[in-house]
C-alpha cells in the first residue's frame, strides 16, 4: 500500500469529529503506517502482513459502510499501542479501508472473540 488520503464514513472512536486522514508508510517498518489527521497521529499495522490468522468477520452492512460488496476489496489495520512494557494492537476494533476509494470505518467486532489488547510479537 502507498501513502493515501483516507476519508472515515464516521469519525474514529475517541477522535471528536475527525474524518480526513493520510495514511503515510513509517520508513524501514514493513506494513506500519502513520494514520495522521489534524493533531492526530496514530500508528496502524496492515494485518495481513503482521497477523495472518487476524479473521475478523465483517458483514454485508459493515462493508456497506465504505462502499465495498466484497471483502476482496477491503484492507483492513489495526491501531497500534506502542508501551515501554509491550506493545499491543486492538484486534476488537480494526479499521476498514475500501482499496479503490479510501472509503474508511472503524468497526467494533461486538460478538467475536478479539481482544482489546493484544501483545504484539517481535
């Protein structure tokens, strides 16, 4: 994936009103990106690349929200929360990005069995 600009269907959890986003790549990290809007920076994994097994079922309505009929046109990352002790990623709350358009949702996984905090392996 490239550095792009990120419209959120809604805004993110915890970002006020905040809804136009870039999504700049971290040099020398493989798959981690900067999520950058206004005074916001967050830092995101593409998981695919970092979580293979990372499965989360995303409904019809929930790919409805970005404009996506198939999961085939779906990225989806997960925030990371760098700590001096570990890091974790939020496996609970992914976000979702349509591939062709930007087109942005965080989504809450209510129902499965994806934790809040995750330790990140090296």
């Amino acid at each position: 994936m490239r550095a792009e600009a990120l419209t959120f269907a809604q805004p993110p959890l915890g970002l006020g009103s905040l809804t136009d986003f870039a999504l700049d790549p971290i040099d020398g990290a493989d798959a981690v990106y900067a999520l950058r809007g206004g005074d916001v920076r967050l830092f995101v994994l593409d998981a695919a690349v970092h979580l293979p097994t990372y499965s989360p079922e995303l409904s019809a309505d929930r790919l409805a929200v970005i404009g996506a009929t198939t999961i085939e046109k779906v990225d989806v990352f997960v925030v990371v929360n760098p700590a001096q002790e570990e890091t974790t990623v939020n496996l609970i709350a992914p976000i979702i990005v349509h591939r062709d358009t930007g087109v942005s949702a965080q989504v809450i996984l209510d129902g499965q069995n994806w934790p809040l905090r995750q330790k990140l392996a090296a």
